[in-house]
C-alpha cells in the first residue's frame, strides 16, 4: 500500500509544464454589464490545445511560441479569433450573431448551465435559479430541478428527503466545497443545515462521479460551492415570512481585512412556533422549531504567487418539537400521556482549503483540504430514544498537472477519514448501545484526454484501506463523444461501497410502534455486510436553434446494481426488518428534457421521468415504496428587460410536477381499519413566485408553494393510537398542509 501512494505521489513530478494564459470570455451588450460566457470554447488555432469557460466566463491555457491565433467561439455568437504574441491576461467580449434573416441572436447567463465538452454528466445550478423559490436550505434548492426529486421521510419531524436516479440521500455523496459534509448523522437532518442564501452554485453529477472525492458515491454527486467573502456583498439581508407563521433571517457581512484577507459573518435563523392541524388527526401538521447558524468564513488570495485558502468556522443549534397538539415535554417526554418528539441538534465545525497554482507551471496545482465536526443530537420519538455523537476528520490531498500538453490532464493524491460513532437506543427489541470507529485511507489516480473537438474522456481509480470494509478498489469511467454539432453523447460506469448507518438514516422508523429487527449478525457494522453497487449510464445532449431562439434536449439512462445491500424491509406492518441483501436490487432511471428560451426573457423546461426501482425482500421482488413510477416536470421563468442597474425588473417562476402512483409497503396483516389500498392516488402540485427588482440594492419577492391545494387526507396510520400496535408516521406521498404563501425581501449593498 505505501509503494502505491508513493508512486502516485512522485509520478506528477516527471511531467512537462508549460505558460500560459489566462482570461475571461464576456458577452457584448448595450447595458455595459459584464457577463461571462460559461461553456465557450477557446482554443489554439490549427491545434487540439484548448479549454472551456467556467460558469463565470473564465479560462486558462497552455502557451507556446509558436501558438499565435487563438480562436473564442460559443453557440449563438460571432467566432472570433485574436493574435497573442506572449503569455498575458485576456478579456475578450463576443458579439451575437445575426442570420441570413435579419434576426438578431441574444443570449443571457443560464441559471442551470450544461457542458458540451465535459466527460461527466454535470450540470451548474446558479445563485439566479435558487433565487427562483424561496429556497431557505439546501433541501428547498431543487424545487426548480427536474433531476432531483423532493419528498418527506414522515408526516412527524418535516424532514425532507431528496433522491436522485430513484436512490435517496446516502447514495449520493453531498458535499461542500468538494468537502463530504451531508453524511453520517447528518444524514437525515444535514440538508436543513446549509441556509441557501449562503450557496454561490451547485454542481450536480449523474452517475459515480469522481474518485478524487471518496468511494461513497453510487447515484451521483452535489457539491454547493458557498459565497466567497471577496466577492460576495459587503452587507447582504434577507427577511422571509410564511403563511404558516414560519420566520427566516439572513445576514451577510463581508469585510476586506488586508489587501489579501476577507472575512465574512453569515448569520442565518429560523423560527416556527404555530400550531398547525388542517387534517384534524390530533398530531402537528408542521414540527415546531427553532435554528441558530452561524458561519464566520476567512479567505486569503495571493494572485502573484498562486496562493488562495478558505477557512470555515461553523456552528449550528437546531430544536425540533412535534407530535399531538396536547403534548407538553415538561410533564409528557417518554411517557403515555400524549405522543411527542424532541430532536436537539449542535453542531461545530471547522474546515480548511488550501490550493497551490505554479505562477511559472499554470497546470501544476496543489490543493489540501481539512475538516473536523462533531455533530451531538438528543432526541426521543414517543417512547424511542435515540442519541447520536459523532466526530469525523476529513483530509484529502490532491495534485494536478498535465502530460506533454492540455489535452492530457492528471490527478492524483491521498486522503484519510476518521469517523467515531456512539449511539445510544432505547427502543424494544434493540441493544442500549452501538459504538464503532472507522478510519481509511485511500490514495487515488484520475487521467483525463480531451482533445476538445471530438472526445473527452476521464478514468480514475482509487485504492482505500478501510478498518472494517477492508482494502478495495474503486474504479470509475466517463466519456463524452461529439458526433455532430453542438451534441454531446456520455457513457460513464463506476463502482461504490459504504457503510450503512442505518439508525440515523432511518430515523423515520423510531416515529412507528414497528419492532426493529436487524436480522444479520456476521458483519462488522450493526452485524452487517457494506452496500456495494455499480452504476452505468448514457446520455445524450443535443442543441439546436428552434424558430431562431436557443434550445437543447437532453435525454439520459441510467442504472444502479447492488451487489450487496442492507435491506430496510417494511413490508411486516409490525415490523422494520434490517438484512443484507439476498438476491436482485436495482434501481433504472430514464429521463428526457427540453430546455427552450422561447422569447426574450422567457425559459421553458420541461422533463418526463420513469423509475423502476426493486429490491428482494423476504417476502418477494418488490417495488420500493413510495417511488413513482412516472414524473411530469414543467419549469417557466420570465423576466423583464432591465435596461440599467438601478432600473426596475419583475420576475416570474412557475413549476408544476405531476406524480404517478406509488406502492406502498404492505399493510394487509393490519386489522381491515388500518389497511391501506396498494397504491397511493396520483399527486399534482404547482409552485409559483413572483419577485420585484427596485434597484441593484433592492427587491421583493412573493410565492406559492402547493398553490393548488393538494393534502393526504390520512397522513398517520392509527393516529387516535399512538400508543397502539398500528401507529405508523412512514405512509406520506404528499402534502401534509395544503397550501403554503410567503413573502420577503432582500437588501444589498455591493
């Protein structure tokens, strides 16, 4: 193992280097705004050495003498071709194009945008797309997102649960700053944890992703990259109040310490003290809450000598009360006099980014990246109590360089985790407390070919010594091909292996009178085996000018095959049952999606989805609860022209989702009053938001959520009982309150 992390360490140092140059690509426009071209293609003329524009419109690329024309192109836009005679910074505006017709060609930055030229399926989510809703967290950003689907994990605690190619939160690696930070006990609750306000952008990755950032990745990857204190806003404030008496408040303050410090305090609160019962079943249709988070963020940039670091100190306070409307925690807390939760979360974190650019060698980089977290939650759900410490270390090393020239790009690097759980259960049927350590190390290698007209092509394995896992491989592929003209096909396959938490990520199931049963005893976590999967897709883009306006559709496969999986088996109505897979798991994934600037101004988006996703239980090959087969996704934004920056603008955001039935676990066993029909009815739900630009300094915005009115009638199973055999809060597919209207503001100055 030492001889394999020491070859990767010292092979980079035998490459080529090279100068180079650096830029931005700008659209050209009569307000005089400088807006980056994300997706431009620049390169060398008569050479396969060339880049693609960052969603800011910036690149850099290797220089030699003889390279002297350097040809800036993107779709919709005059091709341009400019002479450079020495290594320097570029700024370069293109001009739209105009046709054989007259009609003039504009372009706007796209709030989600697409690569043509990546190997991997990603794509951005801008700051304007999570602006399109309210977005309070993380878990509210993906409203306006066709590829990630949102639901609720109970009718009790609120949490809300996301899932991407049919598979939910733990099979996707979530992380910030490329830092793994939704995992472990964080898992349920974590994405409530990161207010959206803070998030700059998100980059979501279909597929196993990259091996640089773990071995844990199965469905995809989310990375939300954070506002930087030197280019955020000096004073920004967001004030949000709901219908439901929900209150948010948002505060940047950003200050420039020194000439290569900043420094930013971002405070975020949240406040929900209503009671909330539009159903009349007794219980809380909303939990009550309270949250303090708090972010205190340091940036260093030396341009001169390469040099930029991020460090992050972060503390959270969040308070969850839910339940009967009579419940009181001072004299009913895990007693039979009224059902009620209590879920107290704290958390401290501090993480670290350092990277490294060669001034003289651009492609040679260094990056080391650092984070430490204890995460405490307290929590009791009627007579189940459950606690959970954590304490993780995160460290990962990475190296980046070229071989020979840009076309051959290599990553390669080491990391190591620390992972300490201690769990304390009081529930029937389970031990009082499971405590474990995990620690790893892995060292990594990704090579990357683009030639930038035709292929490109990212293959990347790692190599992990896990405690308990044991030592493994994981390999990963992606490839894009051009076949034609603004079209891009992509294949990609990897491997992924995880532990199972199954306590923290099930918390659901503490919210039931089910019996917990973990049924395998031979393996080295909860006595069971890791979840070990494959993932394999295609997809197409293709882009196209429809009646002269920008469009692209998109169309992807993809599926997931367990090799092994810890199985959560609901299918007793008396019991949750925990085992290692025993036959076929697989989840497949089809979705097609149109994206059209139909007017000026004006976006449309519309998607179809089909998952078929089954597992084998004990009692035959099932299709998972709870998962539609068929979605229905439409997206339409407007916005005015805004001919200056202290001129007025309205915005206009409307998405509607339609879901087809879904299967729910077997309730046939129950007495014929809590026996549930197979299948849930089909749900439509409409969200809206209407948003009001006074100045560069000002707005205010209005919104919907559910607007139709859309409620499950009986959320909770024997909810006159709590205390019964039949009390399930897992059976929810919709709504739970009905509609929700809010309204806020946000003030900034620059």
């Amino acid at each position: 193992m030492r001889k394999i992390l020491m070859a990767l360490l010292i092979f980079p140092t035998f490459l080529f280097s090279q100068d180079k140059i650096e830029g931005v690509v700008m659209e050209a426009n009569s307000e005089n705004q400088n807006i980056g071209l994300p997706g431009a293609n620049v390169y060398w003329l008569n050479s396969n050495v060339g880049a693609v524009t960052d969603i800011d419109g910036r690149f850099a690329l290797s220089y030699k003498p003889e390279y002297k024309k350097l040809v800036i192109s993107y779709v919709g836009f005059k091709t341009d071709t400019i002479t450079i005679i020495e290594p320097k910074t570029v700024r370069h505006w293109l001009e739209p194009t105009d046709n054989l017709d007259a009609v003039t060609v504009k372009s706007r930055r796209q709030a989600t945008a697409k690569s043509y030229l990546k190997a991997t399926n990603t794509f951005t989510v801008s700051s304007d797309e999570l602006l399109k809703a309210a977005c309070c967290n993380l878990s509210e950003s993906f409203e306006t997102n066709p590829s990630i689907d949102v639901n609720f994990a109970d009718a009790v605690t609120g949490t809300r649960q996301i899932k991407m190619l049919g598979l939910t939160t733990p099979y996707i690696l979530i992380a910030t700053e490329n830092i793994p930070s939704i995992r472990g006990a964080s898992q349920a609750f974590g994405l409530s944890f990161i207010p959206g306000t803070w998030v700059e952008s998100i980059q979501i990755t279909k597929g196993a992703g990259s091996v640089v950032n773990g071995y844990e990745s199965i469905a995809g990857q989310i990375n939300a990259e954070l506002v930087k204190p030197s280019t955020d806003n000096k004073l920004f404030l967001n004030i949000y109040g709901a219908s439901s008496e929900r209150m948010e408040l948002n505060t940047h303050i950003n200050t420039k310490v020194s000439s290569k410090w900043d420094t930013g305090l971002y405070l975020h609160g949240n406040t929900h003290n209503k009671t909330h019962d539009v159903n009349h079943d007794g219980f809380l249709d909303m939990p009550k809450y309270n949250q303090v988070n708090i972010m205190n963020r340091w940036q260093y940039t030396n341009a001169e000598k390469g040099l930029v670091s991020f460090i992050n100190l972060k503390f959270l306070n969040d308070e969850k009360q839910a339940g009967e409307l009579n419940f009181n925690p001072e004299t009913d807390k895990l007693t039979t006099n009224a059902w009620g939760s209590e879920i107290d979360t704290r958390r401290y974190e501090v993480s670290a980014k350092f990277g490294y650019v060669n001034p003289e060698v651009p492609y040679q980089s260094l990056g080391v990246q650092g984070a430490y977290s204890n995460h405490r939650q307290d929590s009791y759900f009627g007579l189940n109590q459950y606690n959970i410490e954590h304490n993780s270390v995160y460290s990962n090393a990475i190296y980046n360089s070229i071989i020979s020239d840009s076309r051959h790009k290599i990553k390669t690097g080491i990391s190591y985790t620390y992972d300490h759980y201690n769990e304390l259960i009081d529930a029937e049927n389970l031990a009082p407390k499971y405590e474990r350590t995990e620690t790893s190390v892995g060292a990594f290698f990704e090579y990357n070919y683009d030639n930038l007209e035709k292929l490109n092509v990212t293959a990347g394995i790692r190599m992990d010594n896990h405690n308990l896992l044991g030592t493994f491989i994981t390999p990963r592929v992606h490839a894009r091909y051009t076949p034609w003209e603004k079209s891009a096909l992509r294949a990609s396959f990897g491997r992924g292996k995880r532990s199972a938490n199954i306590f923290t990520e099930n918390q659901q199931m503490f919210s039931t009178s089910r019996t917990i049963n973990i049924q395998n005893s031979n393996g080295n976590i909860y006595g069971l085996n890791p979840e070990i999967a494959w993932n394999y897709g295609l997809s197409f883009l293709q882009g196209f000018n429809l009646f002269g306006r920008k469009a692209d559709v998109t169309i992807d496969y993809y599926k997931t095959d367990f090799k092994n999986q810890v199985v959560v088996d609901y299918e007793n109505p008396l019991e949750v049952n925990f085992y290692n897979l025993k036959g076929k798991s697989f989840a497949n994934s089809f979705q097609t999606e149109l994206n059209y600037s139909a007017l000026e101004g004006f976006d449309l988006r519309l998607a179809y989805k089909y998952y078929e996703v089954k597992t084998q239980y004990n009692s035959g090959e099932l299709d998972k609860p709870l998962v539609p087969k068929h979605r229905l996704f439409a997206n339409v934004s407007y916005e005015t022209k805004r001919l200056a920056s202290e001129q007025g603008q309205w915005k206009f955001d409307a998405t509607f989702n339609w879901l087809s039935k879904q299967r729910f676990s077997s309730t046939v066993s129950n007495p014929i009053e809590y026996q549930l029909p197979e299948y849930t009815p089909t749900l439509a739900t409409l969200n809206a938001q209407i948003t009001k630009v006074f100045t560069s300094k000002f707005e205010v915005y209005l919104g919907g959520e559910n607007i139709t009115n859309v409620r499950q009638s009986n959320p909770i199973l024997s909810s006159q009982d709590p205390f019964g055999p039949n009390f399930d809060t897992t059976f929810v597919y919709g709504p739970i309150f009905g509609s929700l209207y809010y309204a806020g503001l946000r003030f900034k100055l620059k």
